[in-house]
C-alpha cells in the first residue's frame, strides 16, 4: 500500500491523522516508535537543523534528500513541507514529482511569495501569490503525481498575514475547487479562538489540518471535537525537545568539568546501539562473516 493511500486509511479509520515533526531520521524513528501515524518533514525543524532561519535558504535538493531519509529509516507515511513550492507552478511539477518519488504520503504547500519567511515570527514579512496562481500550483501538484492517492494539502497564511477570515475562507474554497485534498490554516494567536472561529465557518467538504503550535490548549481531544480536522501536525517538538537536552546536557558537563554529572539524566550508548540495530549487525556477522 503507498504512503497515501495508508494516511487516507488512517484519516478514514481513524478520523485523525497525528503527524510529529522530525529533522532527522532518528527524531523520525522516535516519533515512530512513541506511536504517532506520520512524521511532518518539517522545514522549520531541517532549517533549525542547519542553524539557519526558515526563509528559502535550504534547499528543495536539502530537504528532498532528508525528507527520503526520514522515509527510508521511519517506516511510517511522511507529511512533506514543500514550504511554496520552491518557485511557480513549473517548479511544483518537478517537486512533486520528486518527493513521491522519495516515498511521501502527502505534500504541504502554502500560498506564500517565494522566498518565504517562516510563519510564527512576530511582525515577519508573509507576502501572499494571487489565489489564481496558487490555484495553479495546486493543479500542478495534482497533475504531476502518479499515484491518486498521494495527498496534496493547501495550506492557506492568510490569518498568518493578517488579512482575516473572510479572506482566509476564500482561499481555502478557491483552493478546494482546484482539487486541494486538505486545507492546512495556520494561525499564530496564542489562543484556539481565531482557528476554530474558522473551523465553525467551513462550509467545504475537504478536511482542514492544523498546526497548533502558537495555541497548545488545542489538545487531540479538543480537535477530535472540531470535527472538520483531519490533520493534526505537532510542527516542531522534535527540534525544540533536542535543543532544550543539548543546551542542559553542555551546560552541566561545562560546569562539573567532566561528563560524571550527565550520565543519568541522558540516554545509555546501549539505547543508541539499539536504535541503530546494532544487534541485526552482531547476528549478521555471525551468519556471513567467515
Ligand atoms: C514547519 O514546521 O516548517 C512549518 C510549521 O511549516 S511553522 O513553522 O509553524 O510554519
Ligand atoms: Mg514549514
């Protein structure tokens, strides 16, 4: 079964897709292993990964190539952060192109001018595409994959740019009628007002995906209430988790002048041995090596 059709089952089954952010193979095989259904390629998380800010500066070839690991090593359908697209309708062509060619379930794709700047910074330029344009790179999207099934999500910055609701919803039906699977709205309130203000006005028929990052008290359960919500993406937990454990693990052997202090509070060698199946290479050589 390819990775669409197994987050469309989830969607079905389920009711709710719930995707945590991964940089990395190993934040992915983690998430994995903590039980979530699908792993966001999040460009903010890779951006971070490489100490730089999430305005176009990785690039398509950067986030492809961690995006195929992640699939590769995770074992579960992956959410791709196409950010805009990487330029026009032309470029989404070959981007999408390329990621279901990688393994990805579904692509996420925003109405954002390329280069775009990263969505929760307070006073960011969000420049928005004409709805006709982007109306465009969805059909571009759609056309490009083989499989019916990969998901194409539009994700519409509208409230992100403060243009408002009625604008938000206008898109997100513009966006629908160019054959959008999802409508990813994002929203940096710090509260779940503005996003289920919108969810209540939805008059589509697609599913609507959130980010509740700027607005935590948007538990699982609180979204399985909305009804309307088919995706759930916790956008940036893995990145922000390993900053917060590297920053507390360096500042405790710095201070003890050595690495006695740490030992209990960070994960045994064995764990990582594990993680890395070290145990498959040990029987391997048993079998094979002579
Ligand atoms: C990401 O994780 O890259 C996202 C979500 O797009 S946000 O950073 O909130 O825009
Ligand atoms: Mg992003």
């Amino acid at each position: 079964m390819g990775a669409g059709t197994r987050l469309r089952k989830v969607m079905a089954e389920e009711g709710l897709v719930e995707a945590m952010a991964a940089h990395s193979p190993l934040s992915a095989m983690l998430a994995a292993e903590a039980g979530f259904d699908a792993i966001w390629a999040s460009g903010f998380e890779l951006s971070a990964m490489y100490g730089v800010p999430d305005v176009s500066v990785v690039s398509m070839t950067q986030h492809l190539d961690m995006t195929r690991a992640i699939v590769d090593r995770s074992g579960l359908p992956v959410v791709a952060d196409i950010d805009t697209g990487f330029g026009n309708a032309i470029n989404v062509l070959y981007a999408v192109e390329q990621y279901e060619r990688a393994g990805v379930g579904a692509i996420v794709m925003e109405d954002k001018s390329f280069p775009k700047v990263t969505s929760l910074i307070a006073g960011g330029r969000q420049d928005m595409v004409r709805i006709e344009e982007f109306q465009g790179k969805i059909e571009a999207a759609r056309s490009a994959r083989r499989d019916p099934d990969l998901v194409v999500v539009a994700r519409t910055e509208a409230l992100i740019a403060g243009l408002g609701q009625d604008e938000a919803l206008k898109r997100a039906r513009a966006y629908e009628a160019a054959g959008a699977d999802l409508i990813l709205v994002h929203s940096k309130q710090k509260t779940p007002d503005e996003i289920e203000a919108f969810i209540k006005a939805w008059d589509g028929k697609v599913p609507i995906a959130l980010v509740p990052t700027a607005y935590p008290q948007m538990t699982v359960a609180r979204v399985r209430e909305l009804k309307k919500v088919g995706l759930l993406i916790w956008g940036n937990h893995a990145i922000r988790a390993a900053v917060g454990a590297m920053r507390k693990t360096f500042a405790q052997i710095r201070k003890d002048g050595g690495i006695h202090g740490v030992e209990g509070s960070i994960s045994t060698v064995d764990e990582v041995f594990d993680l890395q199946g070290m145990g498959t290479v040990k029987d391997n050589e048993k079998r094979f090596l002579r």
